[in-house]
C-alpha cells in the first residue's frame, strides 16, 4: 500500500441527515445517485483513479457503513479501509489517516469528501496535481476553495491574500483568515469584494506537517498521539476504540486550519457542489417550465411552482403548491418549505429523541 509519494483519502463517514429522509443511516448521501447512475462515492473514487491507483486511496468510515463500503467498492484493497470506532469530527478522522500513512515515506495526501458532485473531472485533477506539488515541495497546509457565484450563508469562508505563484495553471494564494458561516449581508460584501472562496473541505498535505500542526494546535488529541500510533502499528483494534472515545469532537478547520500559519489555498474552478440539503437539487436536476425539480417516480402537478419532488412507489399528486420540498420514500414522507431545508436535520435529532430510529 502506498507505493509512491501520492496517496487519496476519502472521508466517508458523513450520514448526510440534511438529505433525509433519501438519506438514511444504512445509506446515507455518499451512497445515493444524484447525477447519472454512479453513487457520490463512487464518482468520487472514479475521479481519483484518473491519476492515483486504486491501492494508494484509502477511505476512512464508520463501523457502522464499513462492511456496506466494501460492497460498494470491491475494487479497493481491504486493508485501505480505515474504520473509525466512533465519529469524532474530521480532525481526529484525518490524524487517523495520517498515522496509516507517515511511515510510507511521508506521502503527500488528497483529502476529499466522498459526498460531492464534481462536474469538470479533468479540470479537478489538474487542480489536485498542482496542489500536491506545492505540498511535496513545501511545508504548507493546502487547501481547495470554491470560486463563489452567489452570497451563500451555508458555506465557512476562506479569505485569500497574496498571489504568491502558479503551477499548472492554478493560482495559489496565501490565506489570511478563515472565516465561519456568515449571514446575508456579510456573504454580499464578500462576493463583492472577490478574494473570499467558499471553504470545501478538500486538503492536500503531507502527513507530517500535519501530524506537527496537531501536536501545536491541539493537546487533547496529541496526548493521544502514541497510544494512536501503537494501535496503528500493532493493528489493536481495542486500543484504538480506547484512545478514539476520549477523542475531542473537533473539525479540522476549527482545530488546525483556522490556527495555522503555513496555510495555502487553491481556488477549484471545477463545477462543485456538495449538494449539502435538498435546495441543491436545483442546481444540479433541471426543472420545469414551472420551475419544478421533479426527481425520479411519477408526479402530477397542477399550478404547483418551484417546488423540489421526489417520487419513490406512489404517484405524487400537488395543486398550488409552492416553494415546496416535498419527498416520499418507501415508509417517510416529507413536507417542507425551501427556506427551512436545513431545518430538516432537527426533524432527525427528534425521531432520535423519541426512539423512533427505525425511521433514521
């Protein structure tokens, strides 16, 4: 495993509750298609192999989604199968990546969500390969944003400084700050102001930079860092579980990126979109002459507008709805504004509250 100087890490352990209930626990938004026949995951993986071999990609998920993943990808050797004891946030979840890795000779990591629609895979590629060759040749912390076409209060926001050089076409900048959700008018100014990218969760690094970034930004974990170790190298399962549960709840921005000062950021100009709730679906499924996303099954709609369906086994019948989510699936069925889609993960955290996590 790990043959050479590039490896890809795919963080697969999201249960994508703001797609529920499309999205459930036993198959969540990563293993869904939105676009095509391939799953998210499986696009994702498709993309990697374009330049990283199937056996330098690993994928870190859930015990829970472990044994599901390995189905979905019968491809990808079983020992690149990274299962997390517990979810601890993305920090913890990459530090766990790393420690599989440092000893193969410092291999420069892509780190990518493995729920995101990519539409220009080439263009995604000469992107990742530019930023792994900064990574390979300096001791930075790179980092992918999006180029931002609307003032979106969903998305953490990167704020970019110097141009500092280009390699294969890609423009790398120093960061200034990282900044978190902002409200309406904030994300106008930002837009307007052209030097702000939206924050996509994609990394490239080498695992020593970050393993020391770690051991600078965040005691909790480091205090971990050689129980951690021996757990990896002695392959101990249970020693792993023990030091994992005493993980902080940490994202990786909020830990190390947001703290750093040897950070670079990419602008990706490759059509993302991490279709984060069910408002995405217009931007990626066309609409009606209405303005209604109709996606999959059958549906009727009689003066009905601008309304998001999703059909599973009944007909969907509507009249004179508007500005509507509304998706039926096998036992759910969900009624919902657009504005309140995010809104839709509360749903969630009450059928747990309740017991009702058949429905999950």
């Amino acid at each position: 495993m790990i043959e050479n100087k590039l490896c890809a890490v795919i963080m697969a352990g999201g249960t994508g509750e703001r797609f529920w209930p499309k999205s459930r626990a036993a198959r969540p938004k990563q293993l869904l298609c939105f676009t095509g026949k391939d799953s998210l995951l499986r696009g994702t993986i498709n993309r990697l192999q374009k330049w990283i071999p199937v056996e330098n990609i690993l994928v870190v998920t859930t015990e829970k989604l472990a044994a599901t993943i390995e189905l979905h990808l019968p491809e990808l050797p079983r020992q690149n199968m990274i299962v997390e004891p517990v979810g601890r946030n993305t920090a913890p979840c990459l530090l766990l990546a790393a420690l599989h890795v440092e000893n193969k000779g410092d291999p420069v990591m892509v780190i990518v969500p493995s729920d995101h629609v990519i539409q220009q895979n080439d263009r995604f590629v000469s992107i990742m390969k530019a930023a792994s060759s900064v990574a390979a040749a300096s001791d930075v912390l790179v980092t992918i944003g999006i180029n931002p076409t609307s003032p979106e209060t969903g998305y953490g926001y990167i704020m970019a400084g110097q141009l500092l050089t280009t390699e294969g076409g890609a423009r790398i900048y120093s960061v200034i700050r990282f900044v978190e959700k902002p409200d309406r008018l904030t994300a106008e100014k930002y837009l307007a102001e052209g030097n702000y990218y939206w924050n996509s969760g994609m990394f490239v690094w080498r695992p020593s930079i970050l393993l020391s970034s770690v051991q600078e930004y965040l005691p909790g974990i480091t205090k971990k860092l050689p129980q951690m170790r021996r757990a990896v190298a002695d392959n101990n399962q249970e020693l792993m579980n023990a030091c994992y549960h005493d993980m902080p709840n940490i994202s990786i921005d909020y830990g190390v990126m947001e703290k750093a000062k040897n950070v670079l950021v990419i602008p990706g100009d490759f059509g993302w979109d991490d279709i984060g709730s069910w408002a995405a679906m217009e931007r990626i499924a066309p609409a009606d002459a209405d303005g209604n996303v109709l996606v999959g099954g059958e549906c009727l709609n009689i003066n009905s507008e601008n309304c998001i369906i999703e059909a599973q086994s009944k007909l969907v019948a509507t009249v004179g709805v508007k500005n509507m989510v509304i998706v039926e699936s096998e036992d759910v069925i969900l009624i919902c504004p657009k504005e309140r889609v995010q809104d839709i993960k509360s749903v969630v955290n009450q059928l747990r509250l309740t017991g009702k996590e058949k429905y999950i």
